[in-house]
C-alpha cells in the first residue's frame, strides 16, 4: 500500500513538473500497522480503558475503533474537505489532496477542525479564517459549545548537505482564533487525523513541490456531517479544476488547470 501511494505521487510530480506551476500537495493515509498496535494495546490496559469510558463525548466511538482495529478496519481516505488561500479541495480515492502553491514562505500552517469562522468584509470578500470562539457568549454568561481544533506549523529547511526536511511541530491556538493566512484547514474532528510531529526528510523527487508529511486518517466520525456543512461556504472558495490527459502507461491522468 505504502509503495503503491508513493508510486502514485510520483507519477503526479512527473506530471506536474511538465508545468511552471508549483503545487502543495497533502496525502492523507491509513496508519501504519505498528501505530494501530499501539493504540489496540492501549485498549488492553485497564487505566486507560477506564481513562477512555469517562470520555461520555466519544465513548461508543471509541469503544467502535476498538473493535473495527481488531477487525481489520480501515477507515476510508476519501471526501475530506480542505482550505487553502482561497481555494477548496476534497481527497480522492488515494487520499491526495492538491493545490497551486499561492505563498513564498518555507512555513505553512495546517488547521484541524470541524468547523471554522469566517470573517468576512461586507459579506462578500474574506478578511481571515479563524477557529470557532471559544469565549462565553454575552447575552447568558453560558459558554459556547467547544469545538476540538489543532493547529500545526511546518518549516522546510536545509540541511549544510543541502538535503531539505520537514519540521513538523504543534502550536497553541492562537487566542484571536483567528489562523495564519498561509494556513491549510482539514475540515474534519482531530480525533480522525493524526499528524506525526519531528523531522521528516523530503524526497528529491518531490522539492520542485510542496509535498508535505503523510498525515494518518484514523477514522470518519461524523465526516459525512462535516463536508455537507462544508458546502455552505463554497461560494466563498474555487474548487480545484482538473484537466484530465493521457500519459504512457496510463489511461488517463489529472492535473491541475486553475489559473
């Protein structure tokens, strides 16, 4: 599986490389066996299924993966809606998600959360994006229904070799709420995305493009919910348009044709 979704990024950049455009490529994928072990060990241990059945919020979801991991389950890559410098764009079958890089910056922030604010000039134009408030609401002191969010910045640098990596490291929320404007929001609940932290070297066949570090789908709870609501601000973002070619060896082929 791993090799076949490396196969498939790389015919991608092959592809892309044929234009000036550069991209910023995610891809989402099923966690590693060794990562799944440890959290079914995690199961097994009393203090932490105990730690776990006082999560009320999520219980029976828990107790779901639990089971679904000792079954062989693997939760599906497809149809998470993500947010870039505005545009939108969904995750194929493979889990890639692709957009024209609109930034210069070797930073770039990825925003996790199920639903997001935004702020808006006359209703019309988008000032900045920004996490839901957490703050008490004014009119009955009582506090606003949190919404779980994480918030990651990734730097790529160089190595005195040259050899380019990844740093990858989480970040508070930042108390405006309000996100960076180079910022890559996953519409999803954290608790369906993993994103490893560290050090993560970078392909020479990927520099050319903004292929960050595999980002591990644990599960889809309630993500049908999330892309339906995610279509109420469409209207505010340009899809990504596709134009389909044929290449050797392959019937046909997708690339990227936003202007």
């Amino acid at each position: 599986m791993t090799y076949f979704l490396i196969s498939v990024i790389s015919i991608l950049l092959a592809i892309t490389s044929c234009s000036a455009e550069t991209s910023m490529i995610l891809q989402l994928n099923h966690a590693p066996t060794q990562m799944l072990k440890k959290i079914d060990a995690s199961f097994s241990n009393k203090k932490a299924q105990q730690k776990i059945e006082n999560m009320a919020a999520h219980k029976l979801a828990q107790k779901l993966f639990k089971r679904n991991i000792k079954r062989g389950y693997y939760p599906t890559l497809s149809g998470f809606p993500a947010l870039y410098a505005g545009y939108i764009d969904y995750s194929d079958n493979h889990g890639m998600i692709q957009f024209p890089l609109r930034h210069t910056s070797h930073r770039v922030f990825i925003a996790v959360s199920s639903k997001i604010d935004l702020q808006t000039l006359n209703d019309k134009t988008i000032t900045a994006l920004a996490f839901p408030s957490q703050k008490t609401a004014e009119e009955n002191q009582k506090p606003i229904k949190k919404v779980k969010a994480e918030y990651f910045v990734l730097e790529r640098k160089k190595l005195k070799n040259s050899t380019l990596f990844w740093n990858v490291q989480q970040i508070d929320l930042p108390k405006t709420d309000q996100m960076k404007k180079i910022s890559i929001v996953l519409l999803t609940s954290p608790k369906n995305i993993v994103i490893p932290t560290g050090d993560f070297f970078i392909d020479p066949s990927q520099q050319q493009h903004y292929v960050l570090p595999p980002i591990y789908v644990m599960g889809n709870l309630n993500q049908a919910k999330t892309t339906i609501a995610a279509a109420s601000i469409l209207p505010f973002f340009e899809t990504i348009d596709r134009t389909t070619i044929n290449t050797p060896n392959i019937v046909k082929q997708s690339i990227i044709s936003n202007q």
